[in-house]
C-alpha cells in the first residue's frame, strides 16, 4: 500500500515528491539526482487538492459558517 500523501507538509523543500519513496532532497533514489520533484503545494499553493481530480481520499472541506448560518 502506497503511503498516505500529506496535503500540506511544514517543510515539502526537502523532500522529493517523485514516487512514494519520499527521499531527501540530498539523496533521491528514483531520479537521476539532478532534481527533486516539487510538491504540488509549493506550484499551486495550499488548495492544490481542491483544483483538479486528484483521486484522493479525503473529505471536502469544511466551509466556513457565516452570520447567516445561525
């Protein structure tokens, strides 16, 4: 079973999120070792998983209650 992919990682500059290895930046095992593969939130910001169909298996997000609501 492939690992859980974190949604928003404190630190995704030092990983590589190539494959489900998730190596150090220093020491990536699939590539060439030229580059790291970026984590979709460093290119497309903190939503990144709710632009697009990702397939993956989390809840939508809360959405948060206004005046309104009560």
């Amino acid at each position: 079973m492939a690992k859980k992919f974190p949604l928003n990682p404190k630190h995704p500059e030092r990983v590589c999120w190539g494959c489900d290895m998730y190596c150090p930046v220093d020491a990536t095992k699939c590539g060439n070792g030229s580059n790291r593969t970026q984590h979709p939130s460093e290119v497309l910001g903190e939503d990144w998983y709710l632009v697009g169909d990702w397939d993956l298996d989390i809840p939508p997000p809360e959405q948060p209650s206004t005046a309104s609501d009560k």
